[in-house]
C-alpha cells in the first residue's frame, strides 16, 4: 500500500512541480484574479539510470543544438562557477516558435520533466516530437512515462512572447560571463 502511494505521490507531484514551475503564470484582469497558462504542447517524464544524468544532460543539449534551438544547461553554468546544482535544468528557444525545458528535482531522483511548446495557438511540431521521443528512448536509454499533449489559444501568445525573451536574455547573460 505505501508503495502504491509512494509511486503516486512522486507522479503527481512531479507533474505539479513542472507545470508550476515553467507554464502556469498569473494574469490579473479589471474585476477579477483569474490564472492564464501556457502549457506544453508536449510533456512527459524520463526515468533515467540516476549515475548516467550528467552524461543525459550534455546530450540532450547537443541535441536541441542540433535540432536548431539554443540550448542553455544552468546546471552546467553553476558548476562552472563552483556551485553544486542539485538538479538538471536545460531550457532552450529557437527565438520565435520553439520552447523546451527539462528539469530534475532531487526528490525524485532519475526523473526528468520535459516540455516543449510552440508559438499560441499550437502548432504542433510533430516532426521534432517524434524525433525528441526517439531520442529519449534510442539514445539516451530512458525509459518515457506520462506523455501528454495540450493545447494553448492564441491568448496564450504574449505569456510564450515573454518566456522566449527570458530565456534568450538567460542564455545571452551566460555567454557572456563565459568570456
């Protein structure tokens, strides 16, 4: 019983703490508090070999290098400069209609939480979908649990507008304290 509840429990969570921490974003309207989101078009969860994540990390950023996004691993960045992550976290945008995070959290330990949206209103990009899920699975050796797809409206377009200006601000930042 404690197991099912563990297994659950870890599921769940996991599921809450990629959601809040990369989609969902308050909007505040003239009468009422109301919750706007910008969800993945595609998730899911990788449950990796825990001694193998450094080696997940490198190549999953090689491969959304290759695959026309720039890619930015802060874990990676905080090691450089002498701190102890204790997590991957790799976001990438390829600066107009591609986002994609992964993220680790201790608590779960060989898990990663991916998501990758498109420019609102969704438009799928299967081809990359299929390729980021064979991926996973022929190169890297993880096993793909929860996959889910979502769809955003175009309401959901400044709050993806503003999530690609972040990220290229992180990674621009990063660039330059490399120098």
């Amino acid at each position: 019983m404690n197991i099912i509840f563990s297994k659950t429990f870890d599921a769940v969570f996991g599921a809450i703490l990629i959601i809040s921490e990369f989609w969902i974003i308050p909007a505040y309207g003239d009468e009422n508090l109301r919750y706007d989101a910008l969800f993945p078009d595609l998730s899911f969860n990788l449950k990796c070999d825990p001694i193998k994540l450094e080696v997940v990390e490198s190549q999953f950023e090689a491969f959304l290098t290759q695959n026309g996004l720039k890619a930015l691993s802060i874990a990676q960045e905080k090691k450089q400069r002498g701190k102890n992550p204790e997590r991957i976290r790799i976001t990438a945008t390829d600066g107009k209609d591609r986002i994609f995070n992964a993220t680790s959290f201790p608590t779960l330990v060989g898990t990663i939480s991916v998501g990758f949206v498109t420019l609102p209103p969704t438009r799928r990009d299967s081809i990359f979908e299929d390729k980021a899920l064979e991926f996973v699975r022929a190169k890297l050796g993880c096993q793909v649990q929860q996959i889910e797809r979502h769809e955003n409206g175009l309401e959901a377009a400044a709050f993806f507008k503003n999530d690609v200006a972040r990220i290229e601000q992180l990674i621009e930042e990063a660039s330059k304290i490399r120098k």
